[in-house]
C-alpha cells in the first residue's frame, strides 16, 4: 500500500536524491524566471512529487528549488517561501527568500496583489436590522436626549445593545 504523507515535510535528504529529477522539470532562463514545467496546484503553484519507502512526498516546486539552493534541512516551521517576482512557478533560488506569513501578507499588500473586498455598510450589509432612515431617526432621538436607549429598543424592536452601538458610533458611522 502507498501512503500520500500530508504531514512530515519534505526533508533535504528526500530531496537531494532526485534533484536531476526536479531540475530536469525546470526552464532555465538566464536573467530571468526560471519556469516550473512540472505538475501545478489549481492555485498555480508548480509541485514536486517523490515517492520513497512506499511514501509519497508532495511539496511545492519553489519550496523544493529553496531546501535544495540553500543546502537546509527543511523550511522551519512558521515560514514560507515567498517569490520576490510575484511568478507563482518561478523556481529561480535568487528570486525566492524565506518569511513568515505576516511578512509574505505585508509583501503581497505593498505590490498591490491583495484584493480586498469593499465592506458592505449601512443596511447593504445583510446582519443589518435597521435601515439609513430608521438610524436617522435614532441618532436625532440620541442627540434631543428625549428618550431612553431601553426606550428606543423597543420602539424599533432591537435590542438595547444595538442603539447603544449607535450612539457610541460603533456602528452606522457613515450616517450624520
């Protein structure tokens, strides 16, 4: 029987004998990239497969160009490969540095890769109870002081949280 291993990662010494291999899979272009022709995750990273002692290594092909360039045993926990090029097969060790996922986050930010998506506020976002005008109303009856917040949660069926999350313009902020 052969076990696909997900946990041990792949190790120097599993490598090493079959870096011909692995290196056989690259396209090599002086000054450049250099391109994972192998197998690649749906994400578009390249992956390296080797099987030994009946197990199967699987690890991705950036990681694998890394262990081997720099002679490591493996990358330390906490860490991961990140491409100074921003190409997701680009197996070239001088375009690869080890970071942590904080530091691969804040790099991905700085070279506009990240995609944010807009917040929905206001009564567009679907855990809103109350609309534009019912807030409005809300934040004048806070601002008279003519009712109580208890008062106001049950005049608009919320609970006494909700306006008080207004109040403290925790919340509906964009609403004058």
């Amino acid at each position: 029987m052969i076990k696909k291993n997900k946990r041990s990662p792949i190790t120097f010494n599993i490598l090493v004998q079959s870096k011909d291999r692995f290196w056989s899979k690259v396209e090599k272009i002086k000054n450049s990239c250099w391109l994972w022709k192998g197998y690649k995750y749906n994400s578009g990273y390249g992956f390296f497969t080797i099987m030994k002692n009946r197990i199967i290594y699987e690890t991705g092909a950036h990681r694998a160009s890394f262990i081997l360039d720099n002679n490591i045993e493996k990358i330390p926990d906490g860490y991961c490969v990140c491409h100074k090029c921003d190409n997701k097969i680009c197996v070239n060790p001088s375009h690869l540095f080890l970071g942590t996922i904080a530091e691969n986050n804040v790099d991905m930010v700085n070279k506009g890769r990240a995609c944010f998506p807009k917040p929905r506020i206001g009564s567009k976002n679907s855990h809103a109870i109350l609309n534009e005008l019912q807030v409005r109303i809300i934040k004048r009856l806070l601002e008279d002081n003519c009712l109580t917040i208890k008062e106001m949660a049950k005049i608009f069926n919320v609970s006494k949280q909700i306006i008080y999350n207004i109040k403290i313009k925790r919340t509906w902020r964009h609403i004058k």
